[in-house]
C-alpha cells in the first residue's frame, strides 16, 4: 500500500506547513500544499489524493467554494474543513457543502491525524472492487514503452491488468537488432505481457498505411480499454509517425494517452499525472533488460530516470511520477488511476 496522499489547502503558509509536518511525521503521509482554491482544484484532478484538509476562509474562491468543486468533480475524495471562527453558521456551512469533518483551530493535532487517517480508510473501504483493464502500450523502438511508461505499466500489472506491448521495429539503428529483440522479450516477461514485435524500417516508420494497419490489428485481436504511445510532440520522426497512426487506429479505444520520451519538445503538455512511487524500482528492472543501449544512453541511466520521475512530482505529488498527454479518456479509467498506485 502506497503512502497516505493528502492535499492541504490553507492561504496562511506557517499553517499549510504546520499541518503538513505533522501527518508527514505522524501519519506518514506524503503531503501536498495549495495556498488558494483554483490551485487546490488543480492539484486535486491531477493527483487524486485520499484526503483534502481544507481552510475556509481564503482570499477568492473560499474552501466551501472548493468543496463544491470537488463533490462535483472528485465525489469519493473525504474532505476535512478547518476555520479559526466556530460559529455554527460556518459549520453549517461546510456540512450542507458535504464536508466529511469539520475541525476548528488552533488544531488538536491528535484529532487531525485521527480524522485524516480514518477519513482515508472509510473512502478506501468504499471503493467498489476495481475491474481489470486491457491494456496496449504502443512503442515506435524497443525499449520506448519502458521508458515513457514503464512504471504505470508495472502498476497495472500489479493491478491484475492484461498488458501488451506493441513494437512496431527492431531498433536496427539503434544497436544489433537481434539482441534488442531478445530484451524486449525479457522487459515483457518481467511485466507478464504479450509481445508483439514487427519489422518496419527504424527511422523509416510512416504515420498511415502499413503502420495503422499494423496496430488495427493488434488493436482487434486484444480489444484493449486503453493504449499508450508516443506524443505528437517529439523530435524523433518515429515517435510522431506511431502517435498520428496510433491515434487514427485506435478510434474506438475509449482512453488514449501519449507517454513522454527523453526527445519530447517543450510543447509535451501532460494533463494526467500517475504517481509510480511503489513501481519506480521496477522500472529500473524493466530498463535493465536493454543491456546493451545503457553504455550509449544516458537517459537509461537509474539517476536521470529518477530525477525525471521526481520532476513531474510538482504536479503529482508523491516521490515519482509519469505524466501523460489524455487524447481521450473513459470516466471509469479517470478514477481508476488513483487506485493504481495503492494495489502494490
């Protein structure tokens, strides 16, 4: 089970840090701080944390404002209200917008971590069961998956999700294409996937035709409920041809989402944010199958994996995070992203 992910909402910084020292200390929690409503709003769609501890009383939009909010946009997450006045009109307030607790400061800092911990577990008990996924990831090379989304593929294997790997060259310009056959072979057996690895000329890969009738019919034999592959904004030619092919062929997938790779440009705008935290080491095993592209590849090196994971912890939260780009996402896999992450 992943640590606790709370997101603490207070305009007053000595209070926000207050409040995240103490669960970081004594609850364990991994702790997110927003200072006004929009951004709390923000953070919360991008990380779906188990609980938010919100002030009322905030310049702009006020934390009844952001509860509001939440119930319409994240109705499972519990939401505890905080204020320095207790007079009943606030905690009429905050209790008719469906606060879960109501708590007046200064804070009882035992009551705090008591309610924070049993708000996260009576959510969490009220979690239907989640049903499996049927997932592709589709990569231009060998080893491209991996490193875009191999920690979130190694959650959704962990999950009890079906995965396949579709790779549509053997990365002869890369290094020897043979052995990168053998290590893809060995990254999908680690994940318990299928593999499906095709012959198109590396660096030679076109964005219709052979391509999109490639991945159709892979897309019809395993019928998957989500794809993975590159981003339109990539400098490698490869990287763009698969995402303008794999998008148009799988039209009928209810959720696309684009991974990042280290030759993303500027204009890689994520908009879902998967913390990897329990799988970040799983990934390295899954980048340590492609022995022979680590001597010639920095990118595959565990220290810039990890500061790349931790970079994108600004807007996820936790200790690593893989961003995405969402062509298209289903209601049921949006909320089933929080949950990957706790099935470890």
């Amino acid at each position: 089970m992943s640590a606790l992910q709370v997101l603490v909402v207070d305009d007053d910084p000595d209070v926000a840090l207050l409040v995240k020292t103490l669960l970081e200390r004594r609850a364990g929690a991994t702790v997110t701080v927003a200072h006004n409503a929009t951004q709390a709003l923000e953070r919360a769609l991008a990380s779906r944390p188990d609980v938010v501890v919100t002030d009322i009383e905030m310049p702009g939009a006020s934390g009844i404002d952001l509860l509001t909010d939440l119930r319409a946009k994240l109705p499972g997450v519990p939401v505890l209200v905080m204020t320095a006045h207790v007079s009943v009109d606030y905690a009429v307030s905050a209790l008719r917008a469906q606060a879960d607790e109501f708590l007046t400061k200064p804070l009882d800092s035992a009551q705090l971590i008591e309610s924070v911990t049993r708000l996260a577990a009576e959510a969490h008990s009220r979690k239907p069961e989640r049903p499996a996924e049927t997932v592709l990831a589709v990569g231009a090379h060998p080893d491209d998956v991996e490193i875009g989304a191999g920690g979130i593929l190694a959650a959704h294997a962990a999950a009890g999700d079906r995965i396949t790997i579709l790779t549509l060259s053997r990365g002869a310009r890369g290094g020897d294409a043979d052995s990168r056959q053998y290590e893809s072979i060995a990254a999908a057996e680690l994940l318990g996937a299928r593999l499906f690895l095709k012959d198109l000329v590396d660096t030679e890969i076109s964005s219709g035709g052979q391509t999109v009738r490639l991945v159709e019919e892979v897309v019809r034999e395993v019928q998957p409920s989500i794809v993975y592959t590159h981003s339109a904004h990539d400098r490698h030619q490869d990287h763009r041809a698969v995402n303008e092919a794999t998008v148009v062929a799988t039209r009928s997938v209810p959720t696309v989402a684009c991974y990042q790779s280290p030759s993303a440009t500027i204009d890689f705008r994520p908009t879902r944010f998967v913390r990897i935290d329990d799988f970040l080491e799983r990934k390295f095993e899954l980048l340590a199958c492609f022995d022979s592209q680590t001597a010639s590849r920095d990118y595959l090196a565990q220290d810039f994996v990890t500061a790349t994971a931790r970079y994108w912890t600004r807007f996820g939260g936790g200790r690593a995070v893989e961003p995405l780009e969402i062509v298209r996402e289903s209601t049921e896999l949006a909320r089933s992203y929080e949950r990957l992450s706790q099935e470890s």
